[in-house]
C-alpha cells in the first residue's frame, strides 16, 4: 500500500541528504520521481544537502496545488513513480492534505522530509499536519550534536551571534533588514532554555535570564 511517510529530525541530521539517497536508489531501479521542495539553501527549483550533493527540483509555491500538478503531469504523459519533498515544514497544511490525497488517490508513495519545530521550539503548520495525517513518521538515525556533546532536540536562530526567541518563523536568507548575520544552531533543551550557544559558551557567558543555582 503506498504511504505518507514523514522524516522528521533537527537541522543537520540528514534529511535532505536521505531524501536524495532514495531518489538516486529508486532512479537506480528504474523508478521516476517527483521532487518538491521548499526555500532550499541552494535556491529555487534545488534540492541540496550539507555534503555538497544537489538535484533539480519542482519549487512548491505558497499557494501552489501538489496534487493538481501531478494529476497534471500525469495527464501529459509524464511519469511519477514516487514523490519526494524536502523542506516539507514550510509547506501550508492544505498543501500537506494534498499529499495525503496523492498517496489516497494517484496511489504514490510520499515522502515527507521536515523540521518538525522552529526556533521558538513552536511546531511548524507544515509539520504538524504531517504528524496528523502521516501513516509513518520517522525519526532520523543520524543525530545531530549539541556543541556539549548531547542528543541536539532543538533549533536555535542567532542574530549577530546572540540566541533570539522571536520574530518571525521563516527567515529565508543569510541577513535581516538591520544587515545583522542570521545563523542556526543545534542545542539540547537544557541549553536551548538557557540561550546558550557554542558561541556563548565560548565566551564564558550565560543569557541574563539563567538564574544562578544555589545548594543549601
């Protein structure tokens, strides 16, 4: 039966890079598929991972119909044997119902590469459909590293260097209008609370809102 699998994990965990490696084996067997994505680091129409690998790709739009462009790359003849979306976080939740409707009604496997929540440790519109409607949802097996060594849970956004817990969710770029550097970083919860990054942590400093602990 054909399934809408969601893979899900922190930044730097490989999704794209295994979102590539099932296309190139079922390439490999003769299978055809159609790729989505979203906002990549490489640009429009890419699907990319960290270790330099990269792929053509159907850019999904904001208020572009999934399901309505396969029923119309089907009906001129094209070929899906299988679909693969990366950066599936960003997409609107009606675009999620459409995935779910291509597994239900073109019969094609579907799947689903994601963050499953941002900086502010909020899930994504996009990734909680996906955990609503997935019929698997799968954990990646490569875990990304806080800089203390620990399982890294959550994404952290920094402006400049200091850890931010606001603004908006999607920051699509290297800078913001102040010409400030935005990056991200991978930490545990317990340093994800305490806003301290690698940076931070470098410097010797806390955020100001850690309370120091005290023992009787």
């Amino acid at each position: 039966m054909p399934e809408l699998v969601f893979f899900s994990g922190t930044m730097d965990c490989g999704k794209s890079t295994l979102a590539l490696q099932i296309g190139h084996n079922r390439s490999a067997r003769g299978l055809r598929g159609v790729i989505f994505t979203r906002d990549d680091r490489a640009g429009e129409g890419k699907l990319s991972s960290r270790l330099g690998l990269v792929t053509d790709a159907v850019e999904a739009h904001e208020r572009m119909d999934l399901y309505g462009y396969l029923v119309d790359h089907l009906s001129r003849g094209g070929r899906a044997d299988y679909v693969i979306v990366d950066e599936a976080q960003f997409l609107a939740p009606e675009q999620i119902d459409q995935l779910a409707r291509v597994v239900d009604d073109l019969g094609l496997d579907v799947f689903a590469f994601g963050i499953t929540t941002d900086f502010r440790t909020r899930l994504f519109p996009g990734s909680q459909r996906l955990i609503e409607l997935a019929d698997r949802i799968e954990a990646l097996q490569v875990e990304a590293l806080c800089w203390c060594g620990a399982k890294a849970t959550h994404n952290a956004r920094t402006v400049g260097g200091i850890m931010v817990v606001e603004g908006e969710q999607v920051v699509v770029g290297d800078v913001n209008e102040n010409s400030a550097e935005v990056g991200y970083e991978v930490l545990c919860r317990r340093h994800h609370r305490r806003r301290l990054t690698s940076a931070a942590a470098g410097a010797g400093t806390l955020s100001p809102d850690v309370l120091p602990v005290t023992a009787d």
